[in-house]
C-alpha cells in the first residue's frame, strides 16, 4: 500500500469517528465512557440538558445472559446522599449476579422535574443500547423522594419500567397502573402516614393494579438503611416476576 494511501485511510477513519461522535446526545457521549467491569464504580454522567451529576453503578460478574437493570433513587438530600443510600440500601437489598445497579445523584430535586425524568430516561435508554441490557427486565426503586419517584415513573413510563419497588412513599394515585409494584412501609413513618399510603395503595389495588404492599410495624421514616431484609424480599419477588414474563 502506497504512503499516500495510508493516509487517506488515516484522515477518512478519524473524519468517520468525528462524524459518529457528533451524532451523539450529550448524555451517550459521557455515558459510553463508562468501564463495564465487575464492581463498584463512581462515575459523572450530562443529560440532554448538559446538567452534569454522579452516580453510583453496581456490575455484576461477566455473564454471557441480558443483565437485569435497577435503577435506584435515592431519598431527598444533596452531597453524598445518593451514595449513602447506594452504599447501605440499593446495594445490600439488591445485589445479584445478573444485575446492573444504577443510583444517580438527584440534585435536591424531586425525581418527576423535567431534568430528573430525562436523566433516568437517559440512564435506561442508555443502558439497553450500550450495555447487554434485556429491555424487558428494568424496575425502579426507591426511598422516601426516591420511593414517590418510583411511583411516577410506573405510572408515567411502563414501557421503561417493568416493575417498581417504592419504599416510605406516599403517592396518591386511584387508578390502574400496568407496572406491577411491590410497596413496603414503615408502620411508625412520621413523613408519610401509613394510613394514608394504605389508603392510595388500596385505591389503585381495586382499580385493578398488580400489587404486592407490606408494612414493617415498627419501622420509622428514618430507619432507610434498616429496609435491606425487606428490599431483599422484594428483589426475589422481582426474579419470580421477570421469570413468569
């Protein structure tokens, strides 16, 4: 091969990667910088909107099999929140060998602002495109903030959202929502009234929603990290539903 030829082959890859990397989103760009390799890692990923934030991802061992995806929102709290919540709940309660953590930071917002829908659209989107994701096996979980989050997006997003897993949420809803949930809550929560997420609860159930709801007895709003036994119980749930799917 002629010097000259070379280089036309050199200038036109790079011109082809420029031109990939231009059709990028903004949120592709930061994530398919991301390592797939078994553990914890800490990463900073941009939405859409360019709005940069951390997250926490959890990779299971290599596996030849589709991963399973969750992702987790954290209750409401700026700084290391999310990784606290990561660290003492999402990760104990969910871990599996097949499963993909993935716990963003939410800026002390609510997760139903515009810029925390597009960042876990992003996140799931993402996921299935570049990651050996099965489209038809994502949930959503989380606590307090997080759970009432969890809640939303089953409502909104079920084409995401296979499952959902709120935990000390209250959510009023009195309709049928075609994301099967698994509802747990603390009998003492001083936040969100048990009475009160029962009664929700109980509304969207004779609406004809798939639910599963369990109410710790003695458990206050500020036990979050104590909910790992319960969030155990609700990952098998979830494997016996992805399983009869």
């Amino acid at each position: 091969m002629s010097r000259s030829a070379l280089i036309f082959i050199v200038i036109f890859c790079l011109l082809f990667q420029v031109s990939i990397a231009q059709k990028l989103s903004p949120s592709e760009k930061s994530f398919i910088k991301i390592k797939q390799k078994p553990g914890i890692q800490s990463t900073t990923l941009s939405n859409d909107f360019k709005n940069k934030y951390p997250v926490m991802i959890s990779f299971p061992n290599v596996s030849n099999k589709k991963y399973r995806l969750i992702i987790a929102l954290h209750w409401a709290g700026g700084g290391d929140t999310y990784k606290t919540f990561f660290e003492c709940l999402a990760l104990p309660g969910l871990d599996d060998e097949e499963t993909i953590i993935v716990s963003p930071e939410g800026q002390n917002q609510l997760w139903n602002t515009g810029n925390n829908i597009n960042k876990v659209k992003n996140l799931v989107g993402n996921a299935i495109k570049y990651w050996n994701v099965d489209a038809n096996k994502i949930a959503v979980t989380g606590y307090s903030n997080g759970g009432n989050g969890s809640w939303y997006f089953a409502e909104h997003y079920p084409e995401l959202f296979s499952a959902a897993i709120p935990m000390a949420s209250s959510y009023p809803i009195n309709k049928k929502l075609n994301t099967p949930l698994y509802v747990i809550h603390g009998g003492k929560d001083e936040l969100f009234s048990v009475t009160k997420t029962s009664e929700w609860v109980e509304k969207t159930k004779e609406a004809g929603s798939n639910i599963r709801y369990i109410i710790i007895e003695e458990r206050s709003h500020f036990q979050g990290c104590s909910y790992v036994p319960e969030l155990k119980k609700a990952q098998k749930w979830l494997q016996n539903l992805w399983k009869e799917e």
